[in-house]
C-alpha cells in the first residue's frame, strides 16, 4: 500500500507559477501571430482609386521599369481588350511579337485582378507547369517586395510581408480580432488574406485566389471553400502561351490542348457561370493551336488579334537593304562585325525607311538606329524564325512540293575547284541578275548532256546608280558596268560560251543594246531576257515579230540589232530549285564547287514553292518569298534557260541534225 502525497504550499506555488507560464508563453506565441496593417491616407486611397479605373495607368505607375518604353498603338489595343475581358468578360486572344512584353503585361494584369478585386478566382494556364509556376512566383514576389503596391494596399502586402515567403507562417497567421487572416502561401497557390477596415467591413481583395496549372495537368473541377463555407470556382482564366514547340507541330497534339480549352478551361466557371479568358500566345506554326484561337472563321467567340513588328516593310527591301544583309552577313563571316553595315545605313537611311511602318517606333536595341533598323536586323539574324517569333507569320514548312533549305543546298559541294569545268560539260552559261540600285549578280554554270549542272563561279559586280540620275544617265551606267563585267567574266578560266543577261530591272533598250554589241565588247555572245510568271506568260509577240518557241520560252526578234528571250520564270524556277534535291553528279542535278556557300544557298531557298496546280489547261505555280535577296536564284533559272537555248532541256541534250541538201538526178540506164 503506498502511502499518500500530499502537496505542500510550495508545491501548489510551483503548480501555479508553472500554468501561468504556460499559459503566457501560449499568449505570447498567439500575440505573435497576428498581424496588424494601418490604411494608407485618405489622400493615398484616392490615388489609389484613380489609377484603379483603368488597367493601363495602374500598371504604368506600379511596374516602374518594367514599361520604361511608352506603349504602341498595338499595346493600347491588347491592353483595352485585356481590360474589357477583367471588367465585363469575354474570351480574347492576343498574337504579340517577341520582346514586346506580353508576358509582362500578363504578370501585372493579374495583379491587378486580385489586388482591386475585380476578380476572385483566377487560373494561370501555361503550356508547362513551370511556366505557370513562374508567374505565379512574379505575384508573390512582387506582392512582398513592391513599395508602390504596399503603400496602396496593405491589407494585403502587410500580411503577405509578415509571411517571410514560409507556407507554415501564413497557414497559423492570426488578424487583430485574434482568428486566421485566411492567407495562403503556398508554392503553386496564393490566398490573399480575408481581414477587416476600420469600419468593419471586408476589402475587396479579401480572399482572392491565384493558382498556377499547366495546360495538360490536373485542371477540371477547381474549387476552393471560403472562410464563410462558400465554395468559389474560377472567374477568370489567363493561359500564356499554351503550346510548347514540339505541341505545337504535333497535329495531334494541336486538336488535344483545343479539346482541353474548350471543354475543360471554359468550364472551370461551373455549369451555371461563364469564364472569362485572356491567351497570349505566338504562332509557331501555321495551323497550331494559336492560329486555330486566333482565326476569326474558327473561333469567332475568341476575338482574335494579330500584331506584328513590321506592319509595312520598306521600298527598297529587295533593293539597299539587300544590299546592307550583304553588308552585314560578310561583316560577321570575316570577323570585322556590323560596323560597315550600319555605316550604310545611316548615310542611305531616308531611302532605306520610306515605305516602311515599325508597330512600335521604340522598340530599338542598343546601337541601333531606328524600329525598321532592329527589325531588319533580327531578320537577317533569326532567318525564318523571324515570321514565328516576331510577325506571327510563319512560313509553311512541310507543305511544299518538295523540300529545299539552305543546308541541303550546301549539301551539294563537291571536291571539286571553283573555275574548274566537269569533263562532262557540253556547254557552259553565265547568267546576270541587274539590281538598278547597287550590283550586278552574276553566275556561271556548267550544263551536260542530261541537264546535269555545276556552278562554276558566281559573284558580284559592284555599282552604283544615283537615283537623280536622268534615264540616260542610267543607261549609260548599265551599259558600261555590263561592259566592264562581261571583260571581267571573259578573264575567268571557266569562260562561258553564252551569256544570259536580265533586262527586267533595267531599260530595255540598254540590255539589248549590249547584248547585240557583246561579241565585240566583250567576245562572249549575249542575249537580254525578261521573266514572265505563269499569269502573264504567252509565246508570242506582235505580228511583225519573228517568233522562236522553245520550252517554255521564245525567242523575239524585231530586226538584226534587237532580240531578246521571255520565259516562263515560274517554269525554270522549280526546275532549277529541283536540280538541287538531286545527288550531285545525277541527271538533273546541280551541284557546287569547294567552298563556303551559306549567302548563296540562302537566296536560292527563299522562293518556296507552296502549291501548283492545272486549272483550265495552264499550269498555276504558287510561291512563298521571304524578304531578302534572291538574285543568285533568278540567275541560276535564266542558266537553265540559258542550257535550254543552247540544246540541252528537261529532255535531256537535242543533237540537231545538219541539213544535207539533196537533189534528185537521172542515172543512165544500161542498155
């Protein structure tokens, strides 16, 4: 039996003393936890509730640096529909260039929607969880840090601060009535904190939620409860860019994410509601899920619209701004940078701008001269990136006739020496493209028996014509630089034995003129030709012409001293550009001597034949030209006619036969 205890007063004190420190500690823990916030002054909430009511100056006078540029007429047209979609609802999508801000725009909208309360619930959708994700840690970020934003409203900064970024923080913070403030803080979710003015009434922030999901991931069904037991479903939902470059190719995955937003995005509101929606996106490849949303005939529920960074490129982009990509191509090749290029362009420059129309007069990198200077540049720069990424154009890859990039073109160098003729050479053709404005562009092919060919040599010959120049001024510039040029190719070890010359960007007679006078000036024959696509082609001519049809070309004389050639262009381009799909050495094929030949391959790709077809018994070609010159293009197809003329076509070499007169006569009988 064990005996009994009895406390002592000393006892009981230690009791005592040890439940009311308990007890404080528990106050103290509790006193901590809860957080305070003071109202701005009356002065501050009127600010506040000024820039409120418009998007634009909101974000103007809280993103600081972040819209350090003034906004373009493109900018002020997105945001007004951001805006409508915020306050009244709608579905819009919004086609930006690259480096326009559209993600910027998008990060500081939604802070706008749940710090103003014009929103409750809104979801950001992005192509990954990752990219939601960050927007979501941009919210947080500035939320906590943001000077502007903490002076406007602290209601929401001031217990978002006392966080210190830890979700355990937010999860026991206590208001000054000594419950929960309702602030969540979490990594792929934020609740803004549900607390009091000092009149008694709730914030219109109080509560908003931000959550972050990726297009694919678990997004149906989304809801949360309130404090007050009711149970809120999204409002509005924000999906930045929702495809990635591989969905966005992938035609089966193009028609999945189309489902997803259509049926799972816009039904987050619930049965009874409807979403509103804002996507931001680019147009990777045509007919992807941006370009489905963004297709007015598609989806006219989504009020697409496009923006480009040129709206209207220059007069002289095939012209001195060929010129300049030569410029600065060579520049960078050689290792002696942009310097001369841009030299060209300052002192050309009211020339190279007229015509021309930048979306955003300030968007100019630095060390560049003007909006249509960084444009040109990132085109040269990017390629056929530049129609995706920066005017939401992109070309057509894959539907082609048949495929030709520069790298297949460069594909097709040999072991063999630029000048050196092949043995199996029946006939060798220059060929010269006349560019009024700054060159000759010349090349010299060799064609054998099965319309094989190999470029021998090609370049340029530079000039230059004043554009005050009268006409014959012009002309006699022309021809005399023709004259130098054609001297020029005579010296070369791979001498042509006839010279294709262009007479479309120049004066007719001047051409003809020199292609008559050529065997003399120069020893090589020559002929002027000019182009004619399938619209306007027809083999003939007035009637008091002589007419000599060959394929898909006729020759046109008027008297001794004045012929030329017209040929179908459309025709001899897809011959050429096929000739290079083919293994070197092939009938039919082209290839290139020993050598770098990356600015020349690029010029014969950039006409793209996208379709032809036979209607009411002609033949239709189709082409997609990015800017840029093409001149080494247009001489390669005047070679092949060249070949054509001099016997050897699409069938092959055509041996003429001589004429053998024949005479009938008597032949004596024997008797």
């Amino acid at each position: 039996m064990t005996a009994k205890t009895t406390l002592t007063d000393t006892d009981k004190a230690a009791v005592s003393q040890s439940i009311k420190h308990a007890r404080l500690v528990e106050a103290s823990r509790k006193l901590a936890r809860i957080v305070k916030h003071t109202d701005p002054p009356a002065e501050v909430q009127a600010e506040r509730d000024a820039l409120e009511e418009s998007l634009k100056g909101w974000m103007l006078h809280h993103g600081g640096d972040a819209f350090c540029d003034p906004f373009s007429p493109d900018h002020d047209k997105v945001l007004a529909k951001i805006e409508h979609a915020i306050n009244k609802g709608g579905l819009f999508a919004l086609a930006m260039p690259r480096g326009h801000g559209k993600s910027t725009i998008l990060k500081w909208a939604t802070l706008y929607c749940i710090l103003t309360g014009r929103r409750r619930y809104v979801v950001i959708i992005a192509a990954t969880a990752e990219m939601a994700q960050a927007v979501v840690d941009f919210v947080r970020q500035q939320i906590q840090e943001s000077d502007t934003l903490h002076a406007h409203y602290p209601h929401a900064t001031t217990y978002a601060r006392a966080t210190d970024g830890k979700a355990i923080k937010a999860r026991y913070q206590l208001r000054a009535d000594g419950k929960t403030s309702g602030i969540h803080w979490s990594k792929t979710a934020l609740v803004l904190p549900e607390v009091l003015d000092p009149a008694g009434e709730p914030y219109p922030s109080n509560g908003a939620i931000l959550e972050g999901h990726g297009l694919t991931g678990a997004i149906r069904g989304k809801w949360r409860d309130t404090k007050t037991g009711k149970v809120l479903r999204p409002d509005f939902a924000l999906l930045d860019d929702p495809s990635t470059r591989e969905s966005a190719e992938s035609e089966s995955q193009n028609n999945m994410r189309e489902r997803i937003i259509m049926g799972d995005v816009l039904g987050l509101a619930g049965p009874r509601e409807k979403i509103a929606a804002v996507m931001p996106c680019t147009i990777v490849q045509p007919g992807d899920l941006a370009a489905r949303f963004l297709d007015h005939a598609k989806h006219p529920e989504w009020s697409g619209e496009t923006c480009r960074l040129v709206e209207k490129w220059p007069d002289e982009q095939d012209g001195l701004w060929a010129e300049y990509a030569h410029m600065y191509e060579d520049g960078i090749a050689q290792g002696r940078g942009t310097k001369e290029a841009f030299a060209f362009y300052k002192s050309n420059r009211a020339a190279m701008d007229r015509g021309s129309q930048a979306s955003w007069e300030h968007r100019i990198r630095k060390g560049e001269l003007s909006a249509i200077h960084t444009a040109e540049n990132l085109l040269i720069e990017t390629k056929d990136q530049f129609w995706a990424e920066y005017q939401n154009e992109p070309k057509k890859h894959g539907v082609t006739l048949y495929t030709l990039t520069p790298e297949i073109v460069q594909s097709r160098t040999t072991d063999r020496l630029g000048g050196v003729v092949p043995d199996w050479a029946q006939v060798v053709i220059a060929a010269t493209d006349i560019n009024r404005s700054y060159a000759l562009t010349t090349v010299v092919v060799a064609f054998g028996a099965h319309q094989t060919a190999a470029v021998l040599w090609y370049g340029i010959h530079k000039m230059h014509v004043a554009k005050e120049s009268t006409e014959i001024e012009r002309r006699r510039i022309i021809y005399e630089e023709l004259a130098k040029h054609g001297r020029e190719i005579g010296t070369l070890p791979c001498r042509p034995q006839s010279w294709i010359i262009d007479g479309g960007g120049s004066p007719e007679g001047c051409v003809i003129q020199f292609a008559f006078n050529a065997p003399q000036i120069c020893g090589i024959p020559a002929a002027c030709c000019f182009g004619r696509g399938w619209k306007n082609y027809r083999p003939t001519a007035k009637a008091t012409y002589k007419v000599r049809v060959g394929e898909q070309y006729h020759h046109v004389s008027e008297r001794r001293d004045r012929q030329w050639i017209i040929l179908n262009a459309d025709y001899w381009r897809e011959i050429m550009q096929r000739g290079w799909t083919g293994e070197p050495g092939g009938p039919g094929s082209c290839s290139l001597p020993r050598g770098n030949h990356s600015d020349f391959a690029a010029q014969i790709t950039r006409e793209q034949l996208a379709g032809k077809d036979n209607i009411g018994g002609r033949t239709v070609w189709v082409w997609n030209t990015a800017p840029g010159p093409h001149d080494y293009g247009d001489c390669m197809h005047m070679a092949y006619v060249g070949a054509a003329v001099n016997g050897i076509g699409t069938g092959g070499q055509v041996v003429r036969r001589k004429y053998v007169e024949q005479r009938k006569c008597k032949v004596a009988r024997e008797t």
